[in-house]
C-alpha cells in the first residue's frame, strides 16, 4: 500500500509539472507572438520612414534601415514560427533549420550594432575624411557582406546535414545538443562576444575624445576650427546617442548568450536554467521591437522626419473636412442669396 501511495504521489507530481510546463509553453507562445507582431510593426514604420524621407539618406541611415529589415525578418521567419506557427510546420525541412535561423539573425542584428558603432568612431575620430571618403554604395556592400555571411555561417552546415538526423525528431531537438547546435553555439559566441569588444572600444575611444574634445589643448593640437568643431559636436552627439541604444542592446542580448553558452555545455545545468533561458530569450528579442522607438526617441533627425510625417498626415485629414464644410455653406449662400437677387 505504500508502495501504491507512493506511486499515486510520484504521479500526481508528473502531472502537475507537465501542467505547469503545458501552462508555461502557453504563456511563452502568447508573448512570442505579441514579440513577433511588435516587432513586425515596429520596425516596418522606421523604415517606410528612412526610405521615404529624402533627409534621411546619409550613411548612418542607410545601416539603420537595413537594421530593421533584420528585424521584419527575424519576427516573420523565427519568432512568429516558432512560437505562433510551429504546429503548422511540423517536422518539415523549415523546422530543421529553425535553429540556425535564429542564430543567423542574432549574428546579422550584432554584426549591424558593430557596423554602427564603427560609423560613428570614424565620424568623431576623422570627421572630414568620413565626409569625404564614405560613401553610401560602400556601406551597402559591406551590408549585403553582413547579410550573406550571417545566413551562410548559419544555414549551410544545416542544409549539408539535413537527412543525416531523423527529420521527425525535429520539434524535440529545436533546443537539444547535437552536433549542430555545437556549432551554432560556437557561432554564436564568435559573432557575438568578438562585435561586442569592438562595439565597447569604439565607444571607450568615443567618450575619450568627447572628454578631451572639452580642453584647449586639443583643439590647437588639431587645429580645430570653429566650423569643425561645430562639425565634431554634431557627431559627437549622434555617437553619444547611438552609443546608449548599443548599450541597452548589450545588456539585453549578453546575459541570454552567456546563459545560452552554460546550458548548452553542461545539459544538467541546461535543465535547471530552463526557465532563465526562456526568461532572458524573450527579453534579447523583446530587443528588435524596441530598437525602433529607442532610435526614434534618441536620434533627433530621425524623431523631426517622424513628427513631420504625422502632421503631414494630420493635415491632409483636416484639409478635406473644411472643403465640404466650405461647399455645403457656400451653396447655402448661394441658396439664401437668390431671393434678394430676384427682389432687387
């Protein structure tokens, strides 16, 4: 009898952790898809805003807008799939490389917050050869390099592998430890840990220069005029701007790779950080639905051409509502205006 209520006890406890784990998977679907549909709206107005606003068509822009492309795609290739639309998927060829999408996009969203941490060292640091020798065409290849590098890194080892690993097993291996995981764990690290030095030197080098910038000495030891220190300040201030955006990014996507990093090399550890991993995988990618309104709040020219739109749009409404108004009082007029006409 003790063994049976024993038994009944062990069962109880499988039951109420499967129903807490069924309620837990629910709740993460629910926010994944509030992520991916944020996400998707977000970064869609940022960039219908940079593409049709002819003011903004400078270089930094230029990264900026192909930074929220990665975004769209990341919410409609991997987060939406993922956690809206992994019934539908099955245990198709998409579900197979599910993993190394996410990765791809992780490495191409870090490599483009390295891209812009470079754009703006080089407009403080040398801010008329930056000027002069940067150009929009150059950025865009360096950009379709980033974009081709990041889903090849990522992809092709898992298309060459596909059929080797049991194709029906894919919904319970999207977080397990096989040899490709190995590899995109190591990806991971290499295109995230080694940006993330550059991005940290870029910036350190930045507010060395902003506190130096503020000393006569410097100025006559590059003869800085005023038109180039006027020059300088404005830069100065859209890295300073850029600099606490890469900052948030930072400590949003760090502490989910280390964590990510942990679990995946000891899978005892893995199982007790389940839930942490979760927790920090929705918070790294609550980060593409953010970024928009974070460089939207913080970059001056961006946040004018948003305001400029939306009165744009406000006035053209308000504009058509006094034209019938106007008609419908002018053939009043009209109206009442014809009597006196026949009686003079």
């Amino acid at each position: 009898s003790d063994i049976g209520e024993a038994t009944n006890i062990a069962e109880l406890d499988m039951n109420s952790n499967t129903t807490n784990l069924t309620r837990s998977s629910g709740q993460t679907n629910v926010i994944g898809i509030c992520l991916g549909i944020t996400t998707i709206i977000t970064n869609s107005f940022m960039f219908l805003i940079i593409i049709t606003n002819k003011k903004l068509k400078s270089v930094i822009f230029t990264i900026l807008s192909s930074m929220f492309l990665v975004g769209i795609s990341s919410a409609s290739l991997y987060i939406l799939p993922r956690w809206a639309f992994s019934a539908f998927i099955g245990d198709s060829f998409y579900c197979y490389i599910l993993p190394a999408l996410g990765t791809a996009f992780v490495i191409n969203l870090n490599l483009h917050q390295c891209l812009v941490s470079l754009d703006r060292y080089f407009a403080v640091t040398r801010p008329f050869q930056y000027k002069l020798q940067v150009r929009t065409r150059y950025v865009v290849s360096i950009l379709a390099m980033i974009w081709i590098v990041s889903t090849a890194s990522a992809l092709l080892p898992a298309a060459f592998q596909f059929g080797q690993d049991p194709i029906n097993q894919c919904q319970s291996q999207l977080n397990g430890t096989d040899l490709r995981q190995d590899y995109l764990a190591s990806l991971t690290s290499t295109f995230i840990i080694c940006p993330i030095i550059i991005i940290i030197f870029c910036y350190s080098r930045i507010f060395y220069i902003i506190k130096s910038r503020s000393s006569i000495a410097f100025h006559q030891k590059n003869n800085i005029t005023k038109y180039k220190s006027c020059m300088i300040a404005k830069n100065v201030k859209a890295a300073q701007q850029m600099a606490v955006i890469t900052m948030i990014y930072i400590l949003a996507f760090l502490p989910f790779v280390i964590v990510y990093l942990l679990a995946h090399s000891n899978p005892q550890l893995g199982v007790s950080l389940a839930f942490t991993l979760q927790l920090l995988f929705i918070i790294a990618f609550a980060v593409p639905a953010i970024n928009p309104l974070l460089y939207a709040y913080y970059v001056t020219s961006l946040r004018e051409a948003i305001l400029k739109t939306l009165q744009k749009s406000n006035s053209s409404r308000i504009h058509v509502k006094p034209d019938k108004n106007l008609t419908h009082s002018s053939s009043k007029i009209l109206t009442d205006n014809k009597p006196n006409a026949s009686s003079s």
